[in-house]
C-alpha cells in the first residue's frame, strides 16, 4: 500500500493462518473490507488476501485500535459498513524499516461554498 485508500467494513472473522513454510499454524482475525475510493474492484499492493470482491487484512491489535477509534465501538459486528481510511506508516522495526497499515476516519470535506479557513 503506497497512498491512503478509502475503505468499507466488512467482517471481522477468525481464521487459521500459517506465517511461515517452517512456523506452526495460529488462529488470527481477518478484517474483510471494499475499496471504494474508486468505485470500482481493484488490487491493493500489499494485500495478500482477495476474493475478486473484497480485500482482506490480518487484524494487528495497532489496527483494531485505530478501527475502534475511528468507529466509535469496539464490537467487530458494529463495524459492518462503517467507512474508514487505511495509510501506510512507515516505522523502523529492528532496524529496518516497515511499512504498517493504519486506519483513521475519512477527514471532513468542506461543504460546497464554504472556504474552510473562516468564521
């Protein structure tokens, strides 16, 4: 992922995962969601789960965070539907560097005719 991406919600479900050729396997959650910044399906680079309708994420406890807070709940149901924005943070982890996906609420647009910098 290289740009911020305008999502819809989905699902949140559990699932069995192996990280690794040589790891055991370990029950994760996976977020389901849509892009819908375009309006139309498209191929996140970076994801490595699609289904041709929808784009999948492993649940990292920094991204439920931020989905928390940009919902409002902290119930998974609740996220169905909800509209989010997903980014790229860069981060240094063991001295490389990472790209983590984050989430925040779609920043307000200016109503038509308002400048946005006045009283």
């Amino acid at each position: 992922m290289t740009k911020p991406v305008l999502i819809e919600l989905k699902s949140v479900e559990e699932t069995t995962l192996r990280p690794g050729p040589d790891k055991p396997e370990e029950k994760a959650f996976v977020l389901w969601f849509e892009d819908v910044s375009t309006g139309a399906y498209q191929l996140i680079r970076g994801l490595k789960y699609t289904n041709g309708k929808g784009h999948a994420l492993v649940l990292r406890k920094a991204l439920a965070e931020d989905i928390m807070n940009a919902t409002g709940t902290q119930d998974t149901d609740e996220w169905k539907n909800k509209r989010v924005v997903l980014y790229p943070e860069k981060k240094t982890v063991a001295r490389r560097e990472v790209v983590s996906i984050r989430a925040r609420v779609m920043k307000a647009q200016p109503a038509a005719g308002e400048t946005g910098g006045g009283k």
